[in-house]
C-alpha cells in the first residue's frame, strides 16, 4: 500500500474544485484495500471511496479521512453465452466507463452503446444507475462484486439487491458508504441492435435509408453529447463540470397540475418528454431556463454551460463554496417561481 498525505483532491475531479485528503491510497487489489481499511480504522478516519470524481463536489476543507482511490482493472470477456444468449463481461471498477463501451460495441454486443461519452469509472455506474438517451446500467448489470465494510467480506451481489430506480440505488440511499464496487458484471446481447429511442438520437439519423449499426449509435451519443458540452473535451470550459447538477424532479399528480398552471399563468406551456412523463418527470433544464438561469449565466467564477442549462460549471479558480451559493441560489428561484425543491444529482464530500 503505497499511502499519501494532504493529496489535492479538485484535479482528480470534473469539477475541480475543493480541498486536500489528509489521506490518499490507489488500491488495486483485495490486499491493499484491506490494508488501507485497516490503517484508517486504526486512526478512526472517515473513508471516502473516490472514482472518477465526475459527480462530486468536494468542500474547501477537503476529506479529513482517508480516500480511496478504486483502480481495480480488466475488462474479462466470458467465453460463450450464458442461458438467455448474453455475453458476460467481469469489469474492473477502476477502469473508465466510456473505454468499457468502446469494448462492448467492438465486440457487436448491444446494451450500453448509448452510454457512450458518460466520464467516470466502471465502479462508479451502479452507484447512481447511471443513464442517457434511453439506456441505464441497471439493464444490463449482472451482479456487482462488492467489499462490505460491515463484515469484511467480499460478496457478489444480485441486479435486484442492488435496488435500482431513477439515479438511485442501496449505494447512494438506504447503504450509502458501506460497500466498495470491485467489479461489475455485464450481460449484453451479441449482435444486437443499438436502442434508437431518444428524441435527439431518432433525429440524428432521420431521412437514412439503414438503420445504424452499434458503433454508429455511439458515434451519434458522442456527437450529442459534445454539443451540449456533456463529453470532457480537454480545454472546453464548458464541460469543467459535474455534469447534470440537478436530478429531474419526479411529481406527484397534484404537483403537475400546480406546476401546470404556474405555467399556464405565465404565458409559458410545460414542454411533453415522453421520456420524462411515463415516471411523471418534469425536465429541471426547463425549470431552471424559466427561472432566469439561461445558458451562458455568470455568476462571479461558476456559471451555466453555454450549451446545457443544467451544468454548473468552474469558470476558473471557483471554489466549492462558489458552487454552492450558485447551487442554492437556483434552488431558491426554482421554488419560489415553480414551487418546487431541485435536489442536486452530484454527491457533496467533506460538506
Ligand atoms: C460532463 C459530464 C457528463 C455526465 N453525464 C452523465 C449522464 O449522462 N448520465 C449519468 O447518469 N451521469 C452523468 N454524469 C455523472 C457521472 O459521470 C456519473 O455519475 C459517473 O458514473 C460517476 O462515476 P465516477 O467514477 O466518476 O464516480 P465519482 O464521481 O468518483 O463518485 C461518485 C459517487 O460514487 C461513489 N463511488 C465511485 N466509485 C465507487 C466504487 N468503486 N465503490 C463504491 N462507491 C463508489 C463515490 O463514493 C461517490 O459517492 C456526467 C458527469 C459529467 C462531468
């Protein structure tokens, strides 16, 4: 175990801003994570499990703890199929998402294509369950090899005890902090065709005569995603980012119909996302652009994505609490305005 002190924790974000880990370890194997386990409980140190840092905002102060960098690696193919046709891939959960989807659409298996250009690690995916453009991992995932700091044990754990539901899973909600990711399995369908579901995806390949085969869907993601500074392209300010920073709120009936006519009163017409209705989402871009937080928005050094309103972004030297004031000065607005509370999608460290 090769351990670090006071290790600056914003480069090893999207977001890039926060503090120091007063502890740092890479592990990349059983024996060092339970080395670094132990050591920081010898010490009563908090752990804090780092990924990809793609859906974080760490606090000034930075982690007082121990974090623990996962760079568990290997992308494992299983020979053959299992009994519904699938192929199994074992996937290390250190390794990067977006090269995971490049192997898969190589290989011809369909389930993740339009995963394509999501940052992060392997590890981090089943954590928010993650999704895009018609697709979620919870799909596909097999079973997630964890390390359960309850008991010490290694223990695979099944697609259903994962709890999946809408950016959610036991790992961010009713278990938060108590499994570390190791691997993920994968069942994807051999020669599948890619899924063409998402309004902006069926537009990108209208008028074509074929349909598009898989490693065209994930060229098309990519090309989508660029436009709305979702892909980190190295130098484009608009992706120093967490991504989306608010999940899409999920409505009860008698909160769209008020949402509705809030709407109705001010001339405006809530847009339809049959994507977003059949969980009765409403789209929080929509939200935050009808409450005066347009593209391009500058506050001090964070600001909105001049190409997604979503996307909080570092401007330049910002700092967590600069995203925060941000963060809650949308929030605010959107309430007063809308009535309704947006909960932030990244996970806040050190706050
Ligand atoms: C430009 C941009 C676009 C994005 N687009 C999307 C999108 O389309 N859809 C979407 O769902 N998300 C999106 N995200 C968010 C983010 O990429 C995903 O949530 C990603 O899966 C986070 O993985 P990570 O490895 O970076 O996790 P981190 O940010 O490092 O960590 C996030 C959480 O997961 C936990 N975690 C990470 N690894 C492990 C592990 N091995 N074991 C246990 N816990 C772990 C951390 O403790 C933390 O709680 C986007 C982000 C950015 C910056």
């Amino acid at each position: 175990m090769h351990l670090l002190e006071n290790i600056p924790l914003a480069p090893l974000t999207t977001l890039k801003v926060g503090g120091s880990a007063k502890y740092f370890v890479e592990v990349s194997g059983i024996a060092d994570l339970q080395e670094a386990i132990r050591f920081a409980r010898s010490r009563d140190l908090p752990l804090f499990t780092l990924g990809g840092g793609s859906n974080l905002v760490v606090a000034d102060a930075g982690w007082p703890g121990l974090v623990l960098k996962i760079a568990v690696q290997g992308i494992e193919q299983h020979s053959g199929h299992d009994e519904d046709g699938k192929v199994i891939f074992d996937v290390g959960a250190g390794e990067s998402w977006d090269k995971f989807v490049s192997h898969a659409v190589m290989a011809r298996c369909a389930g993740v294509e339009c995963l394509s250009g999501i940052p992060g690690s392997v590890g981090g995916t089943p954590v928010q369950n993650v999704g895009a453009y018609g697709q979620e991992v919870s799909e596909t995932i097999v079973s997630v090899q964890v390390l359960d700091l309850k008991d010490g044990q290694v223990r695979a754990l099944c697609r259903e005890a994962c709890g999946f539901g809408y950016r959610t899973s036991i790992f961010n909600t009713s278990e938060r902090g108590r499994f570390i990711v190791l691997r993920v399995t994968y069942a994807l369908t051999p020669g599948g065709s890619p899924r063409i579901a998402y309004a902006d995806l069926k537009r990108h390949f209208e008028g074509r005569e074929t349909p598009p085969d898989l490693a065209e869907t994930r060229e098309a993601v990519r090309h989508i995603r660029a436009l709305k500074g979702m892909l980190i392209i190295p130098g484009d300010a608009d992706c120093q980012s967490a991504g989306s920073f608010f999940k899409n709120p999920v409505l009860s009936a008698g909160q769209h119909d008020d949402l509705k006519q809030r709407a109705v009163a001010r001339g405006l017409t809530l847009p339809s996302y049959p994507a977003l209705e059949t969980r009765k989402k409403v789209s929080a871009a929509w939200l935050v652009e009808r409450s005066g937080f347009n593209k391009g928005f500058g506050f001090g050094r964070v600001g909105i994505s001049t190409k997604h309103a979503l996307a909080i972004i570092n401007r330049g030297q910002a700092t967590a609490a600069d995203v925060i004031a941000l963060k809650e000065h949308i929030q605010q607005r959107v309430e007063e305005i809308w009535g309704i509370r947006l909960e932030p999608e990244p996970v806040m460290v050190g706050f």
